[in-house]
C-alpha cells in the first residue's frame, strides 16, 4: 500500500509538472505564430500579387541607319499592357544629331499601372554614304578552316558602321558563326573595331572578349568600296581561322 501510495504520488507530480512546464510554452508558440501571420499581412497589404510589363515593339528594328544631314524620320512604336494599349503614355529620350557621323541612342520608357517601368533602346547610326557602314549578308560560302560550314547556310547578316574616320565597329567577328549558325544567341556575337585604309586594307585594331574568355588576334582582308563588300581572314585566339565574305544589303 505504501508503495502503490507513493508511486501514485509520483505519477501525480510528474503530471503536475508538465502541466506547469509545457503549458505556457504551448501558448508562447501559438502567440509567435499569430504575430508572424500579422507581420506578413502588414508587409504585403495593399501590394499588387501580379504585375504585367509592358510589352514595347520597334517599328523599323532595333537599329536605324540614317545619312548624314538628313531628317530623322521615328520609324514608330506600339505600347500594351496585356490587351492594353499605352502606346500614348511613352516617352522617348535621347540626344541625335545627324550632322555628325557616329552612334545615337534612343530610349523609349513606358510604365504599366502598377507602375513598372519598361525601356527599350533603339540604336540610330548617322553615317556617310561614302563610308563602309551598313548591314552586310555573310556569304553561304564562308567558312571556319576547313569548308563547307552549315554554320553559315543561312546567310547571317551583321553590322559594320564608322566610330571615326578610317575606323569601324564589326558587329560580330565570328560573322554570326555562333550567334545564328549554331543558335547560341546573340551573346556570342563578338563585336571589334577595325581599320581601313585608303587602300582598302583592313586590319584589327581590338576586340571584345569573347563567351570563352580570349579575343581574337589579327584580322586581315579587302574591302571594295565599288562593290561594297569585304573578304576577311579573322584569327581567333582559340585557333580557328573564319573566311567571311560579305555583301552590303542595306
């Protein structure tokens, strides 16, 4: 009986115990939680749950060539908002001067009803005819070493325009090898400056790194101003070599 008493006693306290003990505990938890969940309501009240940018089209492309003295003429743009057009609410900002040769950009900035902001640029080059800029198609027939190359069946077409006289900027020194043969993207079209000579002899003068962390090392050709087209030998540092041959379209 003495035992069986004080065994009851025991289990007693310990219920007590843990009454005592975890009781208040339990509560703490359930008054922390319920903070917590007021915390994020307070912080996300009044804050829109999905926003939709605005989706900006360039009319005429992202890139326009303009002559030297002439009017600018905008090509144009579209604005929406999912089916909403806010085509009125952008704005365009950007200095041109289409008496000196060069690159110009334009931004166009339009902000959605929630009051993201949406900017494109479009790139206006202000050239000399008399000069090599303008977009030029990358022969079928080019290649990298040893021909024929796929890479170069669709005819990719690339960019070269005059920073200043008797230098160029080439859009891609692969010849669009990469960027549209391969469809890598436009991140591996690797632009560099090159010189032309009053002969027409054209050699590189730098380059941008390229994806994989080196640079192309000599670039060497033609260009003939009567035909408007260039034959290249570009040296990459990798240890390819890319014959271009190229024909101005615009």
């Amino acid at each position: 009986m003495v035992e069986s008493k004080t065994g009851e006693i025991k289990n007693r306290m310990y219920q007590s115990l843990n009454v005592k003990n975890m009781t208040p505990y339990k509560y703490c938890l359930i008054a922390v939680f319920s903070l917590l969940l007021y915390s994020c309501e307070k912080k996300t009240e009044g804050l829109s749950k999905v926003t939709t940018p605005c989706n900006v089209k360039l009319l005429g492309g992202e890139t326009v060539l303009v002559e030297i003295g002439a009017e600018y003429v905008e090509p144009g743009y579209e604005a929406f908002e999912g089916n909403q057009n806010r085509t009125k609410n952008v704005k365009v900002s950007g200095t041109l001067c289409t008496d000196v040769p060069g690159l110009y950009t334009l931004r166009y900035i339009v902000d959605n009803s929630d009051g993201a902001t949406t900017v494109v640029k479009r790139r206006v080059i202000v050239y000399d005819p008399a000069s090599a800029t303008g977009f030029y198609k990358v022969s079928k027939n080019s290649y990298r070493n040893a021909p024929p190359s796929r890479e170069y069946a669709s005819e990719p077409v690339i960019l070269i325009y005059q920073e200043k006289t008797g230098l160029y900027h080439v859009s891609d020194l692969f010849g669009g090898y990469y960027e549209v043969g391969r469809g890598y993207g436009t991140d591996y079209a690797t632009g560099g400056s090159v010189r032309i000579n009053d002969a027409g002899e054209v050699s590189l003068v730098s380059s941008r790194t390229t994806p994989w962390g080196d640079k192309f090392t000599s670039v060497n050709g033609i260009y003939d101003a009567e035909n408007k087209s260039f034959d290249l030998i570009v040296d990459w540092e990798a240890g390819f070599t890319f014959y271009l041959m190229l024909t101005r379209v615009q």
